[in-house]
C-alpha cells in the first residue's frame, strides 16, 4: 500500500468532514435566524425537506416556541410554492400560519400569523391569478393588530404588496400612484428590519413602476426602474443571494426587450437578451423552477428565439395551472402554429387542435380561469390559422378571443388579454 497516498486520502476525509460539520453548522444557525437569504442557496428538494422538519417540529410537545417554529415552516412553504408553482405547498403555507395563530400568546405573534397567511394567500394570486385569494389576503391583513415596530413594518409590506396587486388589476393611473407611494413608504420602514422583505418589496415596487412606464409610455418611470434594478443587482451578490439577482436582472431584460420592441432598437434587443442570459446563469432550471420559467417565457416573446427552452417551460409548468404555465403554452402553441403556416402543413394544425381539444377532455376538474383562456387562445389561434391556409373567414374566433381575454385581464394575467386583443385586432384588419 501506498502510505503516502494514505496519508493524503486520511487528510482528505478528514477535510471533507470538517467541511460537512460546518456547513451543518451553519445551516443551524440559519435555521435560527429571522434572516431567510440563505434558503436561495438551496434547491426547491432541500427546501421541502426543511419545511417539513420545521413543520413536524412545531408540534412536538418539547418545542418552546411552537408559534415561531410554525411560522418559520409557513415561510418555507411560501417559497417552495412561489419556486414550484405546487398548489399544496400553498395549502401547507397557510395550515402551518394558522397553527401559528393558534399557538400564539402574545398580540405580536398572533400579527405575525396573520400576515404569514395573508402573503401565502398573496403568493396563490400570483401563482395562479386568484381574486378571491387577493381578496382574503387584503381582509387577513387588515385583521392583525401589530404592535411592534418590527412587525409593523412587516405589515406596511404586506398591505403595498396587496396594494400594488390591486392597482395592476384597476389598471387607473391614480391606484398605481398610491400604491407606488405606499411601496415607498413600507421600504422606508422595513429596510431597517428585514433585509430580504425588503428586497422582495423593492422587486416589486419596481416591476409596478417599470410596467406602468411602459403602459403609460413615461420615461421618469422607467428611468426610476431602471435605477432600483441596477441598484438590487449590485447589492445581491450572485453567491449568496442568487435568485433576487436573477429576478432583477431578468426585470432589466424585459424592461429593455419592452422597449426595445417600442422603439424597434436592434442593439436594446440584444442587451435584453443578454440581461435574461445572465438572469438565467444565476441557477439551474431544478434550483427554482419557476424562476427559470419566466426567464423563458420573457425571452420567447423574442419570435427569433430557440423554440427548445420554452418546450422544457411548458412541460415544468404543465398541470399546476400557473400563470407562468399558461403564458409558456400560449408561446409554444403560438410557435408551433406559425411554423405550421410557415410550411402550409394543415395536417400540423389538425395536431395542434387535437392536443388542445385532449387536454379539455382529460382535465381532471373545473379549469381555472386562466386555463380556459389559455385553450380558448391556443383554439382561436388555429381557427385564424386554418382560415389563412384555406383562405376562409374564421367566424368564431372573434368570440372566442373576447372571451379569453376577458378572464385573462379579470384574473390578473394583461399580457394574455393583450395577446388575445392583439389577434382580434389583426382579425378586424382582414375584413
């Protein structure tokens, strides 16, 4: 035997369970802490496993702070379903917040639990276009009483978040103004407490500006997104916070491919693209699946993109019933007709509607509103697609597209209704 070798196979080993001590260490200690940054360095597995351990320890009679424990497990929860789009992750989020309520013995705490349950409610809207879920989310948080400052910050979040998600839907100047004003006034406050609760905050402060930017075409609002991207991007550091940076970069990337599309600027396409292929960078697909998702489906309004990517989205996303998966299907539907017209293949649209048609008859359960839009869409797509090949009139897509775009913009998803108004435009010019 070697016994040099030896010796360094035994400092090796002894190397490796140094390392493995430490960071076991070091995921107690975060476990303990209020700050939850460190759960972006773990994948959406890791993370169900320590939901379920915090959730499980929660109700062992030795636990001294079963309240904490299962708020803990709630916010664990909270972003397994924001990473995965899983509607029992929700459903696990808000058990554990109201086990949290009922082991609470103080005001502060019980305030916690239900700001706990007001922002899994407010991550079902946004998952799945939900507007009773906004609704509850909006009475639970007005119901707590907090008290300290703490706390209170973490309320004043709650409330611009629901507020923002509230204005996006009125879709009035006057609400997005009052809840930009309300998103600065909570990240004045939370700054100070609750570093990441402030980052998400600052996402979304600067998602709302950076659409009403576009929508309103006002330069100040885009310039103002622009700053606060920039501005997280450089303070969330692709080794410890890799999911915000993803999130900020991939907002720069569609803020630029927006309005590069506005202005028809060739050199802000590509710097779009490389925001998403940075965005995309930060992680892999099986880290957070959802994230990975929007990255696709932003890039793939690009019509020269790779069709590939938005194959795999669609298949992540495929039977949550999500936003995200409704957008990634409309695309590939979208693709995969065009390419039909492309080469004058009827037989690929018979395909087409023969899949949409198969996933109406074996959905198990009523769809959700943005599923039904989503196949009245993908059905009105091959309708207008039959009549240019066979050069007929396609009398029932005009229907079929208001419809669609009627639940899409009533379940907060404007870029499907768009889409919807934009054919039904394209319809009229025909005529």
């Amino acid at each position: 035997m070697d016994r040099s070798r030896s010796g360094t196979d035994g400092d090796s080993d002894v190397a490796m369970f140094e390392f493995g001590r430490d960071l076991r260490k070091l995921f107690g200690e975060a476990r303990d802490s209020d700050d939850l940054g460190w759960l972006e360095l773990i994948g959406v597995e890791l993370l169900a496993v320590e939901a379920r351990a915090l959730t499980t320890d929660g109700g062992r009679v030795s636990c001294r702070q079963p309240a904490r424990t299962w708020l803990r497990a709630s916010a664990l929860w909270r972003e397994h379903a924001r990473r995965t789009g899983q509607r029992d992750s929700i459903a696990k989020a808000l058990a554990t917040a109201d086990d949290a309520a009922r082991a609470s013995t103080a005001d502060d705490d019980l305030a916690r639990a239900g700001l706990a349950r007001a922002s899994a409610l407010l991550t079902s809207f946004d998952l799945f276009g939900d507007r009773d879920a906004l609704d509850e989310a909006a009475s639970a948080a007005r119901e707590t009483t907090p008290r300290r400052l703490a706390v209170l910050a973490t309320s004043a979040g709650v409330h611009a978040r629901i507020r923002a998600r509230q204005a996006r839907l009125s879709e009035t100047t006057a609400d997005r103004l009052d809840a930009a004003a309300l998103m600065d006034a909570a990240l004045h406050a939370i700054t100070k407490h609750n570093p990441v609760e402030a980052d998400d905050l600052r996402l979304d402060n600067a998602a709302l500006a950076l659409e009403g930017g576009i929508v309103q075409r006002d330069p100040r609002l885009l310039d103002q997104a622009g700053r606060d991207l920039k501005a997280l991007v450089e303070a969330s550091s692709a080794d410890t916070r890799p999911l915000t940076r993803a999130r900020a970069l991939a907002l720069c990337g569609a803020g630029l491919s927006a309005l590069a599309a506005m202005a028809d600027d060739a050199g802000a396409v590509e710097a779009g693209h490389a925001m998403f292929d940075a965005a995309a960078d930060q992680f892999t697909p099986d880290h957070s699946p959802m994230d990975w998702v929007a990255i696709q489906v932003a890039r793939a309004i690009d019509p020269a993109s790779p069709i590939e990517p938005l194959i795999r989205a669609e298949a992540l996303t495929g039977g949550h019933g999500t936003l995200l998966g409704g957008l990634a299907r409309d695309l590939l539907v979208a693709r995969e007709i065009e390419r039909a017209l492309d080469t004058g293949d009827l037989m690929a649209l018979t395909r087409i509607e023969t899949r949409v048609r198969r996933r109406l008859a074996e959905r198990v359960g009523p769809p959700s509103a943005v599923e039904w839009a989503v196949d009245q869409l993908g059905m009105a797509r091959v309708m207008i697609a039959r009549g240019q090949l066979m050069d007929s009139a396609p009398d029932q897509a005009a229907f079929v597209l208001s419809e669609a775009a009627e639940a899409a913009r009533d379940h907060g998803v404007p870029v499907l209704a768009d889409r919807a108004r934009a054919l039904m435009l394209g319809l009229s010019l025909r005529v």
